[in-house]
C-alpha cells in the first residue's frame, strides 16, 4: 500500500477482554515496529521484526501482550485480559531495511485502545 | 543506555516569531538524532535527522536543527512560526542506528501558536 495501515482506528474494550490490533506495512518494508503513545508518556518501544528473524520482544510490558508477523507483511499485536493501564495509542512503523540505511521510520496512524 | 529530554511539555509563540525547541540526549556512542512531527489523529513523521557530516540539518517546512555534541543537543528551530505548525514534536536518539535497539523517543512537546 501507499502508507502504513493500522486497524481498527479506534478500539473500546471491556476490562479483561481480548483485543487484536492490525498493522500492514508498505509493501516490501521489511523491518516493522510497534510502539505504545500513552498520554504525556512519548513513545514505548513494543516489539521489533525484521524479515524472518525472530523478533526482539523485549520492550512487551507484560506476557499478556504478544504479536506475530505473518509472511513478513501484515503484523497482529494480541492484548489478552486487557485492563485500563493498556488503554493508549499503539503505533505501528516500518522500514524498507535496517534502520540505519533510511534513518526513517513510516508510521501508521495509529490504534486508539480505551479500556473501560 | 541512551535518553531523551525535552524541555516543556508545551511551548506557545505567536504566529511569526522564533520557534525554539529543545532536545537533549545521553549516548555513550555517537548517535543518530530525529526530530519527528505529530498532527492531531495522524503518525510521526519524519522533519528532519543526523547521522554523520554537517551539524546544521535542514528538514520539511522550513524546520532545522543543530547538534552540538559538546552540549549533548539537538534543538529545533524554525525563524517564523505559522498556524499549521501547531503539533506534537518528538526528539529521538539511537546510539546503534539498528532497528533491534529502535528509537528512544522523547516525552514530546506540544507546540502552540497564538495568532
């Protein structure tokens, strides 16, 4: 596609409910990063994948979160037992190569989460 | 490991005046430094970046910045401010450049322009 795509837009949750968050990156980015934008908090950096290497899950706050990457384009971030702590606007991104190359990450829009 | 700060949460000006917004790191290598936008409902976009060369970067919409390694900085600026600069404005740093060890962003300042 011509941008990062992330949906839903706008997501609002029952606590301890399961939600699903989906991000298609630019076609053939093969680096893809998801990050979590809480109110005066900046950016959280998630969880990071780069073509078929297992990705970097070490920014996950907890085991209830979790993601995948499918034939390395679309990607799925899974809340599981949501609580209202995870109410934020999660961001996905992507990059044609390694960082370094570009210097420039392309973000979607965002997934605004509110968790009652 | 490596941080950011940036000074105020928000920053006003009047519409034509100088736009001054400060970022300030901490890396134990050289780093790579970002300045990103933010326009209400919408992602980060990228104004401008260091990597190596020039310390004055140019960016979009008449921003730059300047990094100063003796001061651990990279202030934004932009000589007259308009209307449609008000926005959210992230500072990030990476000290690796690779993606594994991302971005480490700022709290962000909220620019205001007063008419």
């Amino acid at each position: 596609g011509a941008g990062v795509s992330q949906s839903p837009s706008n997501k609002v949750t029952e606590k301890g409910k399961d939600v699903e968050l989906r991000c298609d990156p630019i076609s053939g980015h093969t680096a893809l990063y998801w990050y979590r934008q809480s109110l005066g908090q900046g950016l959280e950096f998630l969880i990071y994948f780069q073509g078929n290497s297992a990705p970097d899950k070490s920014g996950l706050p907890s085991d209830r979160f979790s993601a995948e990457r499918t034939g390395g384009s679309v990607s799925t971030l899974t809340i599981q037992r949501t609580q209202q702590e995870d109410s934020a606007v999660y961001l996905c991104a992507s990059n044609l190569d390694t960082f370094a190359n570009t210097g420039e990450l392309f973000f979607g829009e965002g997934s605004r989460l509110t968790v009652l | 490991a490596q941080s950011v700060t940036q000074l105020g949460s928000h920053v006003s000006v009047s519409e034509g005046a100088l736009v001054l917004l400060r970022c300030n790191y901490s890396s134990s290598v050289p780093p790579y430094l970002f300045w990103y936008v933010q326009y209400p409902n919408q992602g980060l976009q990228l104004l401008l970046k260091y990597t190596t060369g020039a310390t004055l970067v140019k960016g979009i919409n008449g921003f730059e910045a300047e990094f100063k390694k003796s001061e651990t900085s990279f202030h934004l600026t932009k000589p007259s401010a308009h209307m449609s600069d008000a926005a959210e404005y992230f500072c990030a740093v990476s000290d690796t450049g690779r993606g594994a060890d991302g971005l480490t962003f700022g709290k962000g300042t909220h620019l205001i322009i007063q008419p």
